[in-house]
C-alpha cells in the first residue's frame, strides 16, 4: 500500500475521532485532543516519509487537527476558550519533555531492550520541542486571532470555510517558517531544509482543505457531553 492512500487514510481516521470527541464531550473532548495532539505530532514529526513525490515530516495531519480544533472552539465557543486550549497544548508539550527527559536517565537493567528506542525518539525532543513551543504558541495564536478578525468580516454560517481556510493558510506558513529552521538547521542540508519547509506547507494546506468538511459537521453538532 502506498504512502499516499496510507495518508488519506490517517487524515480521514484522525478527523473522524476528532469530531468523536467533540460529539462525546463537548469543548473538553477538543481540549483534551489538543492536550494528546501535541505529543502525538511532535512523535510523530522525527520520521520523515515520501508524499506525493515530495519529502515531508510525518506529523503534519496531527499538527493540522490542533488548527481544526481550535478553530472549531472559536467558532462555538469564543475566543477566550481558543487561546485557552492553545496554552493547554503549550503546557502539555513542555511537561513531556520534562518528564520523558528524566525518565532517559533512568539506568536500564541488564536484559532491557527499550532504552535505545526511547532515545531514537525523545532524545531529539528538546529541539523538537524548542521548534515546537516556539511555532506552536506563535501560529496557533495567530491563528486564533485571525480566525475571530475574519469572523468579524465574514459572519456568516455559509462563510466558515473563509474563516477556517483564511486563518489556516496564513498561520501554518508561519509555523512552518519557524519549526523546521529550528528543528532541521544543522541536521539537513540548506536544500533540504527549504524543500521541507515548503512540502510541509504544501502538505498542511492540504491537510487544511480536507478537515474544511469536518468543521462544518462539528458546527452542526449537538455534544453529549458525557
């Protein structure tokens, strides 16, 4: 099976269990799905893989359902509960890496097999998270800002996808222009790096234009809240 028909099949099963969340739970399912996003991309981000002929990292869905869900918050919601999830990734993030950087220095016994693993995948993490919280905070309330002003503009229930694109589209370029120099510099080469930098933009466009569906479902949504 391709990569290709892999990825849609990733971004189709992501959406799915976001708006799950939010049909079970409400505000606190998008919360606690940003709270597990963050984690989850910045894993899934260490692997780069081959997309539609171009080199992208792994975690750029992941990344694209943090956008979703706080636009989705904004547009039920409010600001106030936007930028209140943002900081609940933030803190998240940073509580990771704290505690899976001390778990590293934990001796390993004799027969065990699981050290150099979690290595390979957190030892890169406090750059990843530096690039991460540094994009992360930057672009999400960038995004959450412009989602409101374009709102502002655009009030209407048939203009979402304006709003959920126009905010997209600006604050993922920003993100990418500042999560791959500070998490690639010096790994890749200059080439490399601007190839990743646009993939991953294209990539997340594209990412931002298939969730376009999803958040109007989630509008329409009454939440459990169970």
């Amino acid at each position: 099976m391709s990569n290709e028909v892999i990825w849609l099949g990733f971004a189709c099963i992501n959406f799915i269990l976001i708006v799950a969340a939010y049909k079970l739970f409400g505000k606190y399912g998008l919360f606690t799905w940003i709270a597990m996003g963050t984690i989850l991309a910045n894993i899934q981000v260490v692997k780069m893989v081959e997309l539609f002929g171009l080199t992208a990292t792994l975690g750029n869905i992941m990344f694209g359902t943090l956008f979703l869900a706080t636009d989705a918050l904004n547009e039920k919601y409010g600001i106030k509960d936007a930028r209140r999830s943002v900081f609940i990734g933030f803190f998240t993030l940073i509580s990771m890496v704290i505690i899976m950087q001390v778990a590293l220095q934990f001796i390993e016994a004799d027969d065990g097999t699981v050290q150099h693993a979690l290595e390979t995948i957190f030892g890169l993490m406090p750059r990843i998270a530096l690039a991460s919280l540094t994009a992360y905070l930057i672009s999400q309330l960038l995004d959450v800002y412009l989602f409101q002003k374009i709102k502002e503009a655009f009030p209407s229930d048939k203009l979402l996808f304006v709003r959920n694109l126009g905010s997209t589209m600006i604050s993922q370029l920003i993100d990418s222009l500042i999560f791959v120099p500070i998490a690639f510099i010096g790994i890749v080469s200059a080439t490399d790096l601007w190839q990743i930098i646009f993939t991953t933009y294209i990539i997340k466009l594209l990412v931002a234009a298939l969730d376009t569906p999803f958040i109007y479902l989630m509008k329409r949504i009454q939440p459990l809240n169970i």
